[in-house]
C-alpha cells in the first residue's frame, strides 16, 4: 500500500493529549477514514438498490422464503 503525507489541522488541546497517550494518529485516520468509507459505500449501495430490495422483501412477504417448510431452525 502506498502511502501519501497530507497536511491536517487539529485541535490544539486534543492534539497533545493524543500525543500523550501516545496515539498513533496515523493509524487511528486510517481506522477512521476506512470506517467512515465503508459506511458511505455502503449507504450508496443500499440507495441504489432500493428497489430490488424493496421488490425481494415485497415477494417474500408475499410467498414466503424457499425452502422454508423444510427449515429445522
């Protein structure tokens, strides 16, 4: 993974308190920003495919679930 130096700004206060619980900011904006990339990703994929999972859960209401007279759960 290549990685790329960016300029950020930060609180002042909450910056040195990081620095004295010595947390790797670094990794925590990874943590974060991955986190934060999955959630959108995920939101835009569930937008964009409303309607097919609308149209599933509307037949499944409708019919039920294959297979479902032989479910032991």
């Amino acid at each position: 993974m290549t990685k790329k130096a960016v300029n950020l700004s930060v609180d002042a206060q909450l910056l040195a308190k990081a620095k004295a619980e010595q947390v790797n900011l670094s990794s925590l904006l990874e943590e974060a920003l991955s986190k934060c990339m999955r959630e959108r990703e995920e939101k835009r994929w569930r937008e964009e495919n409303r309607a097919a999972i609308d149209a599933y859960n509307r037949f499944t209401e409708e019919n039920g679930i294959f297979g479902e007279d032989f479910r032991s759960f």
